[in-house]
C-alpha cells in the first residue's frame, strides 16, 4: 500500500471511529423512564401493580374506597400491554424491553428505585447484564422512600457499593447521574448540608458524588435548586401544562435559569397521559396522543432550547399511559383499553425518528 493509500485510509478510519464515538454520546443524552414493579402469579407467586387500586381523592371522598383491579384482562391502566400482565423479574422480558429501548434509539434507561432489598432492587443485577449486552447503560430514578437524608445517604452507599464497578452504570464524566423524584419534600436547607461543598454530611469529594438532578414542579422551585446544592433538574411529567416544570411555554426560563446558575436542565417529553383507570377524577389532566402529534410537538419544544439532555417519559409506566411500549387493542367487559392505531410498536418506531431529530439539531 503506497503513501497516499494509507493515508487516505487513516483518514477514513479516523472519521468512523469519532463519528461511531459521537453517535454513542448523542444516545445516551436521551434517557427514558423505566418501571420494574410488576409481577405476575406465574413468575412471583401474585400480581404487582396491574392490579392496583383506584386511587382516592385527595378531598373529595366519593372517590374513597374504589378498591382495585383484578389483574389479568382488567388491569390499572387505559392501555393494554402487547407482552400482557409480565413480570419484571423475567429474564425474557427483560431482553424484550431492552431489545426494544435498544430500537428506539434510546442509550440510558432510568429505572426506579425504592432502595435496597425492595421490589425494584430485586433483578437490578440482571437489568445491568442485559441492558450491557444491548450497549446500553442504566441511571437510577430515585424514589422518595426515604425519610430524611441521612437514610437516604446510606442507601447511595449500597447503591455505588453493589453496582457502580458494572460496566453498564451509566456515569458522565466519571460519576453517576441520579434522577431524584419529589424531592422538594426535603427542604433546601436539608439538602444543602448532603449536597453542598462545606455540608456537614456532604457527599462532594466522597465516593457517594454525583450529578445530582431534582425534580422542578412550580415557579418558585427557582429558590430550592439556587441553594439546595442540587446539580441540575428535570421535568418528568408527561401532561404538558399540568405543573410549571412541565409547561414547554416555561422551558426557555428553566433553560436560562439553568445557564445562569451552572446546572443541568433536562426537559421531559411524553407521548401523552391518561390515568383515568386509577384516577377517575383527573380527566383534566389527559392528553390525546393525537397520532403522535403530541409527542413530536413535546420533543420540539425541547430540542428548541438545546439541552444536553432530553428525558422520556416514559417506557413503561402503565398507570399513567405515558408508555411507548407496545400496546394492543383490548375489551374486558364493557370496558375498551385505547391503543396506537394499527401498529403496536409505533411509538418505539417515533421515537427513534425523533431522537434522530435531536441528534441532527446537537
């Protein structure tokens, strides 16, 4: 091979491996919200979360003591799964699941977690296995099971101990990112001595750092994450206009707040919201999918303030019809699940078209 020939190979060469390299990172700034907390009689011994309650009012109390879903072809949801009542400790699920986030373009699913020895604590090793054979990387949704920082502290601590060393955590520049939901329940002051640099209990310099990212609800959360210590926050909710955080009119605030303040924001898109099978009383808060519409309209709304990342909620959060997992058509009695039209898998399909957008935009 002459001179010219190797270096017009080296050149080529040079260009796959950096534009393979950037394709990676471009994937993981799309990061999905992900639920283990169902089960079956078959895999667990009972169900979990299919058949849940009709949750009350939170004044009205003819919505009190609805009771629940049997499980089966009546589930606590407006969709119908294509994988039915699953389990989320079957290794064969989970492949499906990581098979179809894999498709969609997506590179980190954020699982929720309620901590050690929970429910969603209970095949996290193997989430990690099969999620890193499908190249992708796994975040962590942090529950607020916790009473107060100091528990919330040690179970960080078995968290980083048992699974950071696996190569499918994911980590940006070297420390983890975690999603902490609710977490204005704890005040600012609190938070501040975990999270700040000088905090009595801080974690800054220790082996429990991180990106820390909590949740924006209203307005005035502009004075929690100014001196909470937090290092970013995002929006999770899939009803747009439901709270402040989750009105794509505000994300262009959030985004400067962000930049003024040196923190991440990460806006949240959906592909719309119903949970009247578990909330009867908040028909105010749905939102038609509309064909896609509403989820190409959502994800717009936040390409056009450039983040670094986009969060998606969600993959499989039933109860809510935030999902873009597979759903089929469905009747259980006088009851009609809605459904994507004629193509189950049409949303892991729009997904990937609209990341792709994302990516075009970085």
């Amino acid at each position: 091979m002459n001179y010219f020939n190797r270096f017009l190979l080296s050149i080529i060469l040079t260009f796959f491996f950096s534009h393979s390299s950037a394709q990676k990172k471009g994937r993981e700034n799309i990061q999905i919200f992900y639920y283990g907390w169902y089960g079956n009689p078959l895999t667990d011994g009972s169900y979990s979360h299919w058949n849940h309650d009709i949750l009350p009012h939170w004044k009205d109390p003819k919505w009190n003591d609805l009771g629940h879903y049997k499980g089966g072809n009546d589930i606590g949801a407006n969709f119908y799964p294509a994988l039915g009542n699953y389990s989320s400790n079957d290794t064969k699920i989970i492949e499906k699941h990581m098979k179809m986030i894999k498709e969609s373009g997506v590179g980190v699913v954020v699982v929720s977690w309620l901590g050690k020895d929970s429910y969603t604590d209970k095949s996290m090793a193997q989430y990690l296995d099969i999620a890193d054979r499908f190249g992708l990387k796994i975040a962590f949704h942090i529950e607020p099971f916790y009473k107060n920082i100091t528990e919330l502290k040690e179970q960080l601590s078995y968290l980083v101990q048992t699974y950071s060393h696996h190569h499918a955590f994911y980590k940006k520049a070297g420390k983890p990112l975690y999603y902490v939901y609710d977490s204005y329940k704890i005040s600012k002051e609190e938070w501040a001595k975990l999270l700040a640099d000088d905090g009595e209990k801080t974690v800054r310099n220790t082996e429990l750092d991180a990106f820390y990212i909590g949740l924006w609800v209203e307005k005035n959360d502009s004075a929690f994450f100014d001196s909470s210590g937090f290092d970013g926050f995002y929006t999770y909710f899939a009803s747009e206009g439901f709270v402040f955080g989750s009105t794509v009119s505000n994300w262009n605030y959030l985004a400067d707040f962000a930049k003024l303040h040196n923190l991440i924001f990460i806006p949240c898109v959906g592909p719309g919201y119903s949970d009247t099978r578990i909330r009867p009383w908040n028909e105010a808060n749905f939102k038609s999918r509309d064909n896609g519409k509403y989820y190409e309209n959502m994800f717009d709304a936040a390409i056009k303030v450039k983040p670094e990342f986009i969060g998606i909620t969600s993959f499989n959060e039933w109860h809510e019809g935030t999902q873009i997992e597979p759903a089929i058509p469905k009747k259980s009695g006088d009851f009609t699940y809605e459904d994507y039209g004629k193509d189950p898998e049409f949303y892991i399909k729009e997904t990937k078209h609209l990341m792709d957008k994302f990516l075009k935009e970085k």
